[in-house]
C-alpha cells in the first residue's frame, strides 16, 4: 500500500484503475478520473466529484510506473495557458494614506473577465508567475473605493505534511488526513508594484480573513478553519501577515516531496497560521488561541 493525493491505494485499487484504462482505450484521462471518482464515491463535501485530485493521483501512478495512462490531450503543464501574452499591462499609480482609499473592495473572481484579470495581474507581476490552481481555490481582486486595482490573492489546497504547522495544531497523524480540506493556502498575494499605500496589505489579510470561510462554504460546501502561507526567508519577512495578527510557527526544511538525499533543495519558508474556526484542538494549541 502506498499514500497517495490523501488516499491508501492498494493493490485492487491499482487493478481496477487498470481494468479502466485497458476496458476503454478510447478514453482519455480526464474521462478516466471521472469515472474512478464515481466507482471510489470520491467526493467533495459538497457532493461534487474530485475529479482534478483523482486526476493528479492517476499522474503521479503513472509517474511511478505502477499503471500506463493515455498520452495528455495536452501536456499536464497548463503554465503556458496563463503566459503573458501582449503588452504588460498598466495600472494608474497610487500613493496615498489608507484612509483614503476606504472602502477597500474584495471581489471573489467568478466571472470569465474576472479570471482574465487575475491571470494576467500574476502572470506580469508575481515573481511566481501562475499556472493555474489544482484543487479547492478561491480568487480575489482587490480594488479601492474609486474602482482602481491595488492587488489580487489565491488562497488553494494546504500544503500535504508540514511539521512545525502539524504540531502547533497538534495533530496525528488521522485529524491530519481529516483536517486538510479545512485548511487554506495564502498561495499568492500580489499588491501591484504602483501601489504604495502603508499598512494596506495587512488590512487586505483581515478583511479576508472575516469572508474566506464563507465564500469557501459557498463554492464547495463547507467552511475553512485555518489559513496558512509559507514566506521565502531571502526575499521577504512576512512583516504584512505578522502586523494582520498571522502567527509564525517555524520553517520548512527546505525538501521537496520528491527529495531522497535530505538535502535542502528548495528555499526555506516561514510557515505562518491564522485561525478562523472553533477546532478544539486549534484553540488548545501553543500559540494559536484565538
């Protein structure tokens, strides 16, 4: 038996993902996903298909070579749907007090414009760029009371296993398996290089943090209870979610999943926690009462 995207696959599991494949050729992977999601039960709390998690588990099977998928439609790296294509985009410059820019407007991205903006704003200015989420994931615009944009966010599926945020809720090894899908990932957070306004990135995390689990429950049906980012140590300090009362827990390792060696082979992060629900054993916690 083996672990994978959250789930004990065994020896049947890898048969009957084989008779799929081998029982209709015709199809293609995301056909394939569906169909496992329906066999599996695989759902959602809110009833819906996980298809995108079967579909990265069949991917990551076929990378170990325990089954043999179909070739792609298209290739598993969407990064080159989210290239930024044209000029770079321009935005008025703005620096001025926070107060005069109140209201500030969060705008969850649900609509095809919305989403074109939001790629685009990562895709020039983030130093990550954007390829896409994989999973649960809410989008925000953010805009000031004259409707000019200031930045965007993506809050995404946690990260699998951490230590120092595994043990500051004090989780073993079950609550962790049972608490991933309440936990949400600060992926990206972008204030537009134009906009130079003190204090306004900590403001943005807390009005955040009082609709996330909301919109959540309103897109998947059910709510979030901790938020999380991880801050690359060499470029930033984390000083926006530390002033909007984020609590630093530790730090990565600096490992990859796929690392075999134990050598550090990716920068190390801070790893920061912000509560929202009313989990016991969060509250219960070192460091993270609410």
């Amino acid at each position: 038996m083996l672990q994978v995207q959250g789930r004990t696959i065994t020896d049947a599991d890898i048969s009957t993902i084989e008779s799929i494949i081998a029982d209709h050729p015709r199809w293609h992977r995301t056909r394939i996903s569906q169909e496992l999601c329906q066999l599996w039960n695989w759902k959602n709390e809110a009833g819906n298909p996980k298809d995108i998690a079967a579909r990265a588990l069949l991917r990551k099977l076929d990378e170990k070579n325990l089954i043999d998928l179909p070739r792609p439609v298209r290739s598993a790296n969407n990064s080159y749907r989210y290239q930024s294509k044209g000029e770079k985009p321009t935005y008025e410059p703005i620096e001025a007090k926070l107060s005069d820019l109140q209201p500030i407007q969060i705008v969850p991205v649900t609509k095809r414009e919305q989403a074109s903006i939001f790629r685009s704003l990562l895709a020039h200015f983030h130093y990550l760029g954007y390829q896409g989420p994989v999973g649960e994931n809410v989008q925000y615009l953010v805009y000031d009371c004259k409707d000019r944009m200031l930045g965007c966010l993506l809050f995404g599926a946690p990260a699998w296993k951490v230590a120092s945020r595994d043990c500051s809720i004090g989780w073993n090894e079950a609550k962790r398996r049972a608490g991933l899908s309440r936990i949400a990932n600060n992926m990206r957070f972008l204030i537009l290089p134009e906009v130079r306004v003190a204090h306004l990135a900590s403001h943005v995390l807390a009005k955040i943090s009082r609709r996330i689990s909301g919109d959540w429950n309103d897109k998947y049906g059910h709510p979030i209870d901790l938020l999380e980012t991880y801050v690359e140590n060499h470029r930033f300090r984390g000083t926006c979610y530390k002033a909007a009362n984020w609590v630093k827990v530790g730090e990565t390792t600096g490992r990859t999943r796929n690392d075999r060696t134990g050598r550090a082979k990716a920068p190390i992060k801070s790893v920061w926690l912000y509560p929202l629900g009313s989990l016991d054993h969060l509250r219960s916690s070192k460091g993270l009462h609410t």
